[in-house]
RNA sequence: GAGAGCGUAGCUCAGUCGGUAGAGCAAAGGACUUUUAAUCCUUGGGUCGAGGGUUCGAGUCCCUCCGCUCUCACCA
C-alpha cells in the first residue's frame, strides 16, 4: 500500500469500492509531489457564494470609449446567446469583481484545455471555469487530480460565459480537502433512506432540500426564541437526569450514576423544574430542550425529540393560546413563507387567527350526540370497535373523541375546554367546575400544542398525584411521588398559564416533511 | 411489540417462467478552449443483506436471522 505499485490500482484492487478508494489516494499523493497540502489551509476573505452571486450586477461590458453597460439580464434560467449580444457591442471587453470563494466540487467538465467545475457552499452553487494559460501550470496540473467531492478554493473574476452563466475565472486554485469516498450518484443523490439517516453528512451535501430543511428548522427555532424574548421570557437549562421522571406519562430511559451508586432517569418533560423555578421567581420561563421518551418508532415519534416548555405567571391558557399563534405565525415568517403551506398533498391554511372550538362542540358536532349521553356513546364506540365496558363515561368520551374527532381535525384548531374528569391536574374553570382550563393545537390529526392553566394549589395536587399513582400498574408506575415538588408549590407558585409545543413536529409541519426522522438529523438507527 | 413490503456494482435502478449478472452515473485510459446531468471512443468493476434448504441448476422458490420503510399499538 506505502510503496507504489507500477500496474495500474484498477487492477489490483480487489472490488470497485476500493478502486475509487485507490484512485482517490492516488491523486492525493500526486497533490503532495505537487508541493500542495492535500487538506487544506486556512483561506481567509472568501465570500459566500451567495455573497459573489449578488455582485453579479458589477460584471458590465466595457466599450472601446471607456464607457460600461450594463448586461442584459442573463438569469431568468434559459440560457442565452451572450457571445451574440458581446458581438452587437463592437470592441470592448467584459469587467467583473475579483472574487474568493471555497466549496465542494459537485460538478466537473472538461473541454480539452478548458475544465469547469460547479462549487457548492452553504449557501449555494456556483460556476468555476478554469481555462490552460489562465492559471498557472502547476494549478492546471492540479485540476487532472481532482475528483467529485473535493474541497477547493479559488481565486477569480466574477464574469460570464457564452451562455450567460455567471461564473468565476479562475485565476488562482486553493487545494481545500481531498475526498478518500465517491459521492452519490450525481442526478439522484442519495435516495436509501436508512443511508441519508445514518450519513447524514453525505445527505446534507448531495440533497440540497435537506439541507434547507435543517436550515428551516434552525430558523424556526432562533424565531421562537425571539418572540418569547419580546414578552420578557427567561431561557434556562433544566437537568436532564433526574431522580423522578415526572411531568408526563410516559416511560423514561433509566441510567445509573457510578459514584454515586443512584439510579437515574433521563427527562421525560420539563415541566417540573421549570415550575420550581417559577416559584423561584422566574415569572416568565422557558426551556427548549431534548425530552427521552423510551416509546415506540415511529413516523411522528423519535426516542428523543426537542420540546419547549414554558410558564408565564399571572396569565392562563387563553394567553397561552394567543402567545402559541404567535409563535407559530411568526416561526412561519421567519421560514420567509406565506400561511398558505401545504403537508404532502393537503394544504394547511395558518392565516391568523386559528380557529377556536370547545371540546363538547366539536364532540357533539362530529358524533351527533350531546356529550352526557353515556348510553349513546357508549353504543357508538362499541360500533366503531372500542370496548367501553367498565370504563369510566369520561374516558368513553375520551376514546370516542379520538377517534371520530381528533384525525378530521385539519387545522389549525385549538381544542379547548377539556372535560376536567380528564385532566385532573389542570385547573378548573371558576365558572364551571366540570370544565378544565386546558387546550391542545391540532393540525392534520397531530397534536402541536398543549397548553393549561397550571393548577398551584399544593395541597391538591398531592392528593391528585397520589390518586394517580394508586391507579398505576407497577411496570407503569416508574415515577413516585415528587416530593419537593410538592414542596416546592408550598412555597407558593403563582398562578400561571403553562404550554408545551412539540418543535419536530412544528418543524415537520412548516418544513411540509412526513416524517419526524427528516426533520431530526441524526434519528435513533440500529447499529450498522 | 404485531402485520405488510423492501435489500442486486461506490450511487440510482432493471432483472421475464428457476437456466452463465444488466443499464446509467461514478472509476481508469483517450479526444475536445465556452461546458451546463457536456459529448464521443475504450476498459475494468458483483459473497445479488447473512446463513441454511429444495433443485441437475437459485438474484428468482422455501426457512431462519440482520437492517430499512410503511401501517397499527404505546406516545407527543
């Protein structure tokens, strides 16, 4: 493998893998007989591509006379006859910015002594044409060692080809990084899912949607930030392993401290300690953060997934649902789109103000029967195959509102006014004690939101975590009573609306992505 | 956890009725000074996910296992 070998490495190496393998590092030795560093240096003054694609207007045509014009508008996407409209002119000669950019070569032509490559950055692609006699001989040496992936620089002026292609004359190249793995089918890109999933690093570079997806998410997610920030909400950062899951049902992941030779268990929500915190005085909190629910796989459901969770003191979940449509309408500014957004083939509509129903409204409106009709429900749930024998009326009512109601929710709707017998450890209405002050978001059949008015009365909620805990099998009972929680309200909460949004799935929404492993970038897989 | 589908060259995909494994891209060699997924000529590249079985003969049929996708369940 050191010493090099006369014959030809197509030949010597055992499969195909290994001849691009070898074809690569063949090249990379001969960029170092060159005198070149095959991974690059530090390349300051570059721009963007974006940032040379704006100058694009600075590339004029120069007549004999000393005068500039403007060129004709060349990026409508036909290409044009440029080399034409230059004859039309007279003498005269193209001008254009000397530019520095640095990028992944994704494309690659030769027209015998002329090589074009297309770079690729963060922020877009771009033309480089490199012609012999206009670039030292060593630089185009350099481009016969070039493969598809590889990282260069390249100093040029911004100009334009025959076709009107805004491209960088290459003056000057900067070898960057030599690629040792073949790129992905260049049309295609790389389609496997479980591949785009586990190297992702591949997916980003060779599928620019998503790329833009991941863009979108952290464009998402700095918004959020900001319009919490305009109702003066403190960020924190909560623990992650705790000594009692609480503050949702669900089953945690379990782990052990060594030193302290402690069982412990990854969050599976935020609120507990953000409520603490309220009590602390934090009147308006917040954490976003990864929650670690030890669930099923599935479309909508990744092991750990990204939560905000947030209390505002003095306020109750109507403020929660106006501050929610405001979170998610300006998250959808932010992505530089309009309300009208479309989920696969179905169109969403987020145009302000989403609609607002009662959750007996949209029961009694989707089933045809009044909500105390226990025997009617109970007939209706039995036809469409549930069991509502033994059960308490309410979670019949439950059960058939899932089903009947909730998946022909398109949405966005705020589904208010839960029956309290269903959220016991939400607050009641003053005006109707049967009526929780509770709402959930739902969009396309999905819940996005979930928002209460926080119950703070301590000596209540002990009685109602203890009643829940009663109700638990053993294997679901993971959590015990949360003492200093309890403790913690007995030092005084105030009262408060309380709202959780689940950020994948929002981001799946504004990002029209069916699954939450596009919109996460590096999803829980098996091993390889 | 249950059911269904898929796994073929580095990548994207064909592969008929069970009869010697195919294409495009990529790679190697060559031609070309304005290409746009450049084009043209030549060449190499396969443990058909793994293991077992049926058969004269298996990518193809059967079984087991691994991985992925979808649906359902748990859940947000």
């Amino acid at each position: 493998m050191t010493d090099s070998q006369p014959n030809d490495p197509a030949t010597s190496a055992g499969n195909d893998l290994g001849v691009h393998q070898a074809a690569r590092l063949e090249k990379l030795k001969k960029i170092e007989a060159l005198g070149l560093d095959p991974w690059g240096q530090r390349f300051d003054n570059r721009l963007f591509i974006e940032q040379v694609r704006g100058k694009a207007s600075e590339v004029q045509f120069r007549k004999a006379d000393g005068s500039s014009i403007p060129l004709p508008d060349f990026d409508g996407g036909q290409a044009v006859d440029y080399k034409a409209w230059k004859g039309e002119q007279g003498a005269g000669e193209e001008i254009g910015p000397e530019v520095r950019v640095a990028g992944r070569i994704i494309l690659m032509r030769t027209a015998g002594k002329l090589v074009f490559l297309n770079i690729r950055d963060l922020t877009g692609d771009i033309q480089i044409m490199i012609p012999k006699g206009h670039v030292s001989d060593a630089d185009f040496e350099l481009t016969k060692l070039l493969d598809f992936g590889d990282l260069v620089g390249v100093d040029g002026r911004l100009g334009r080809t025959n076709t009107g292609e805004l491209t960088v004359f290459a003056a000057k190249l900067h070898f960057m990084t030599k690629t040792l793995e073949p790129p992905p089918e260049k049309h295609a890109g790389l389609q496997d899912p479980e591949l785009r999933q586990r190297m992702r690093y591949v997916d980003l570079t060779y599928n620019p949607e998503s790329l833009q997806t991941f863009l979108k998410r952290t464009k998402i997610i700095q918004s959020i930030r900001s319009t919490l920030a305009k109702h003066s909400f403190v960020e924190v950062e909560g623990p992650t392993l705790h000594t009692i899951a609480g503050g949702a049902a669900a089953r945690p992941f379990v782990t052990h401290h060594n030193a302290l030779d402690m069982k412990l268990f990854l969050r599976i929500a935020l609120e507990l300690h953000l409520k603490r915190l309220m009590v602390g005085g934090i009147e308006r909190v917040y954490e976003m953060g990864r929650v670690y629910r030890n669930e099923g796989i599935s479309p909508k459901h990744n092991p750990e997934f990204t939560m905000i969770e947030l209390y505002w003191a003095y306020a109750d979940y109507k403020v929660m649902m106006d501050l929610t449509q405001q979170i998610i309408v300006e998250a959808i500014e932010a992505t530089g789109q309009g309300y009208q957004l479309m989920w696969g083939d179905l169109p969403i509509d987020f145009t302000p103000p989403f609609q607002r129903k009662t959750y007996t409204e949209l029961f009694e409106q989707h089933t045809g029967l009044k909500i105390d009709d226990s025997e009617g429900i109970a007939k209706l749930a039995k036809k469409i195959g549930l069991d509502p024998t033994g059960k308490h009326p309410d979670v019949v009512v439950s059960e058939v509102f899932e089903e009947k109601v909730e998946d022909s929710l398109i949405g966005p709707i705020f589904v208010t006014d839960y029956p309290a017998s269903l959220c016991p450890l939400t607050k009641r209405s003053s005006s109707n004690p049967n009526i929780a002050e509770r709402f959930e978001l739902f969009i396309h059949g999905m819940e996005l939101a979930n928002a209460y008015t926080e119950l703070n009365d301590p000596i209540l909620q002990e009685s109602l975590f203890k009643t829940q805990l009663d109700g638990m099998a053993e294997e679901d009972s993971m959590a015990k009573m949360d003492t200093d929680f309890i403790r913690a309200l007995r030092y005084g909460m105030p009262p408060a609306g309380g709202l959780g949004i689940g950020i994948d799935r929002l981001v799946m929404l504004l990002t029209n992505s069916r699954s939450i492993r596009d919109v996460i970038l590096f999803p829980l897989l098996r091993h390889e």
